[in-house]
C-alpha cells in the first residue's frame, strides 16, 4: 500500500467525524462558510477561551460552542500526548488539518485560539528557573541553569506544531494557516503568540542552509511554468507567449525550494541580460522583442521579484537569494559587470499625497513661481499641483510638475526612512540587501498599475558587489545609500 493511498484512507474514514463537527456547529447557529472577516468581534470585548471553556452556552458571536470547544482542546492535546509516538501524534495532527480545511473561518479562529492560548509555558516553572540561573550566574552551575531555564520556557505549542509537520503535507498546511491567520491579528491580538511561534519555527525549517536554487525554464514541467503565473506578484504574466518571453534565452529565472514543498518555488526572481542598465519596463515585457546578443551581455537585471507564500512572512531568504543568482550568473557569464534592478515604488503616490505641501515649501521662490505657473490660474496648492500630475505621460520633459514628482520620489526614496527603514516596501528590501538608490526612470511603467503607484515612474537600484556592506551599515544609521544623479534631485 502506497503512503498516498494510505492517507486517503485515513481521511476518507475521518471525514465523517468532520462532518459531524460542522453539522453540529451549524445547528448551533454558527454560518457554514462565511467569508472570512477580520473585523470580527475584538478581543478585548470576546470572552477569552478559558471562560468559554468553563461555560455552559455559546454566545451569538461564538463560532463553537463550550462543548465543542473543549472536544478540540481534547483533539489539540491528544496530539502531544507523551504516551504516543511521533508517527501516531502526527497521524493525529492531520486528523485536526482535515477538520480545518472542511471548517468555516470564524470556526478555524476558534482552533488558533486554542492553539495560541491553551498551550503556553508553565509560568511558576519558568520562573523559578529564570531564579535559579539569576543565581547561578558567574558560578559553575550557570551553563546548567541555563539549559534548564530555556527548556522551562518552551511551550508545549511548538511540539504541537512539530507534530503536525511530521507528514509532507503538515509543512505547507502550516504554511497556508499563518497565512489566513495574518489578516486577523490586527483585530485580535489573542492570536500573536501562535504567530510568532510559527514564525520561529518556519525561519528555522526555512533556513538557506535547506533551500535549494533552481534554475526555472521554459523546459521545466508545465506545473511548476503556471505556478510562476499565479504568484508574478509585480508584473502580471498575460498568456503562455508573455511567460515564454520571460524564459527565453537572453533570460533567467531562479527560485529557492523546500525539500517538503517539491514543485513550489518560495521565492523566485525574473532576470534580463541586457547590455545597459534598463529604464523602461517595456522592452523586456515585449513578447515580439527579439533576444539580446549573449555575447555582449554585460549587465543583468532583476525585474521582478516574488515571494510565493504568504505564510512566510518574516521569514528573509530574498538577501541569500539575490547573491546565489548573481554568483550564479558570474559563473556562466563572466563578461557581466553590473547587476542592478528595475523596480517599482509601490507606495509613491500615497506618500506624495500626504507631504505635497511640505515638499511645495521646500522649493525655491523661483522653482515655485514656475510650478504654479505650469499647475494654471490660481493659487498652488497640493491638490492643484497633484490633479496638474494625474496625466504624467502627457507632461513635456522640461515642465515643473514633472520635475516635482521627480524630486518629490527622490526625497520618498532617498530620505524616507522610519525606524531605520525606507518607507517603500521595495526599497526596504534592496537596500536592506545592500543596494543604493541609482536612477529614477521617468515613464518606465505605463501601465494603470504603474501609473496608479508612482505617476509611471521606476528606479534602478545598484547592487554594487564590493560596497554592500559598506551600504547596510549606512542604512544602519538611518543614511540611505543614493547615488549623485538621486542626491541632484533634493530640494
């Protein structure tokens, strides 16, 4: 008997007991498949799970009832039950999985509840074990002290979660339950402690160390092409032609994968081999371009970059990810010198909004003249200046306005930071790599998306090899990398 054909028994057995569980819950008034709303009743107005656990009636907000709860609190500790072997713990975990995937939402929240609040750390034993190493530091008994206060702090939650990772199809079944838990932990903070539980773990069962680079062609089977399709996350693919362009041979495609996610890229970037850096996004999204000379290849760019898994949020394999290509590409191309990007800045257009007027005050009392005189009659205003910029490929190349939304990303790219991080999402993730900002690229993006984003507009960022570190110990300090031509553009 196949291990396949195994599982399918087993589930095929369990799925009326999982039936029961959600007839049973219906028939308490709980919706059968809501939509799932994170929006949900709050945590500080809900009644913890312990209250419900001790009650006797379900509130009207409450997808399972008492009695129902306590029958998956059973299910959840049966799971670790210490009596039990791993393979039977396991066999147990994805008992509870194939409840999950036939539960609603509001059900599958009550499943995380228990998991996030019923399995916690003894507190009295790990504080009494964070006394004894007080008082065993600097004397001969610290390193024992301190084994035994790390082991008194781990929850019994992450054996829980270990055991649902025992079969294949556990890893990616946590994977795709942190994923539909995220958008509720705004709303319920109840849930944060499961949260960063699976996200310790998944950055240790998703280390580079286990990650494997492949090379994604158009020889690759057709399964793993349209998994390429559904998470392009920046630049939609549109057909099988738009796909085949994208692996044609002046073109790379690499991904990192997980051994216990065969066929399923976690992380994948799109690379042209160019013989200039690119300013417009165009040309290599063109199906009817014909190939770059190979042979006079001397700078690579990554344009597009996407993380397939939602549920790996927190877990950074793009940095690992971004140097394995390039070391790759040296290899197979010596003759390529520059490696760069051409990137989108997502949050461009909102930024602008909300520090128009600032960046307006900033200006010159002659730069200003000319801007207003560019937005028409009337006083300028932020709102005058931004309705002048909402057709910014029509803007001729020496016209105010559209020097302004260059200046203006320069200052979002270039000194937008919080906390030591660059406000836009994309920079944060080059930068944090160790890129500089290089070169603003007016009209590089027509698209509405593009233009929706930034006024149609992209950057460059320089992956300079030999000042990477150089660059993150700027960003360090709160300093963004930026190149002269960016620096041109402050106010």
């Amino acid at each position: 008997m196949t291990g396949t054909t195994w599982l399918s028994r087993k589930v095929s057995k369990l799925l009326p007991a999982v039936s029961s569980w959600q007839k049973e819950a219906e028939a308490q008034g709980a919706p059968a498949q809501p939509a799932a709303n994170p929006s949900l009743k709050s945590s500080q107005t809900a009644r913890s799970i312990s209250m419900r656990l001790k009650a006797t009636l379900r509130q009207e907000d409450e997808a399972l009832s008492p009695r129902l709860l306590r029958r998956a609190l059973q299910e959840l500790q049966a799971i670790i039950d210490p009596r039990v072997s791993e393979i039977e713990g396991g066999r147990r975990a994805m008992q509870v999985a194939a409840w999950h995937a036939a539960a609603s939402p509001p059900q599958r929240r009550d499943l995380w509840l228990l998991m996030s609040e019923m399995f916690v750390a003894d507190a009295l034993k790990a504080r009494d074990a964070q006394a004894r190493l007080a008082a065993a530091v600097g004397t001969p008994d610290e390193a024992v002290a301190e084994v035994h206060y790390r082991r008194a702090t781990v929850s019994p939650r992450r054996r829980l979660l270990q055991r649902f990772s025992v079969y294949p199809e556990g890893v990616q079944f946590l994977v795709d339950v942190r994923a539909q838990m995220l958008p509720f932990l705004k709303s319920d903070k109840r849930l944060m402690a499961l949260d960063v539980e699976m996200e310790y773990m998944f950055s240790t069962w998703f280390d580079v160390g286990f990650l494997d680079l492949q090379r994604i062609s158009w020889d690759s089977p057709a399964s793993l092409i349209e998994k390429l399709i559904q998470y392009e996350a920046v630049h939609d693919i549109k057909s099988w032609a738009d796909v085949k362009n994208r692996l044609d041979s002046d073109r790379r495609c690499y991904g990192f994968f997980h051994p216990r996610l065969p066929g399923v890229p976690l992380i994948f970037v799109e690379v042209a081999l160019v013989d200039e850096m690119a300013e417009d996004i165009m040309p290599l999204l063109d199906e009817l371009a014909a190939a770059s000379d190979l042979d006079k290849a001397t700078t690579a760019i990554f344009y597009s970059i996407s993380n397939t898994q939602p549920g790996l949020r927190g877990v950074s394999f793009g940095d690992s990810l971004i140097k394995r290509v390039v070391d790759t590409l040296k290899g197979e191309f010596p003759r390529l010198r520059t490696f760069a990007t051409l990137s989108p800045i997502p949050g461009y257009r909102s930024w602008l909004g909300k520090h128009a007027a600032v960046l307006i005050e900033a200006l010159a009392d002659k730069d200003r003249t000319a801007l207003g005189q560019a937005v028409g009659p009337g006083p300028l205003t932020p709102g005058s200046f931004l309705a002048a910029a909402e057709n910014p490929l029509a803007l001729p190349e020496k016209s105010p306005v559209r020097q302004m939304l260059l200046q203006g990303a320069a200052h979002y790219l270039g000194k937008g930071v919080a906390d030591d991080r660059p406000l836009d999402p994309v920079a944060r993730f080059h930068l944090g790599n160790g890129a500089r900002v290089e070169r603003l690229n007016w009209g590089a993006d027509p698209s509405p998306k593009g233009l929706k984003q930034s006024f149609g507009l992209m950057v460059n960022y320089l992956y300079d090899l030999k000042r990477l570190d150089k660059h993150r110990a700027m960003l360090a300090q709160g300093k963004v990398p930026v190149s002269s031509r960016i620096q041109d553009l402050y106010i």
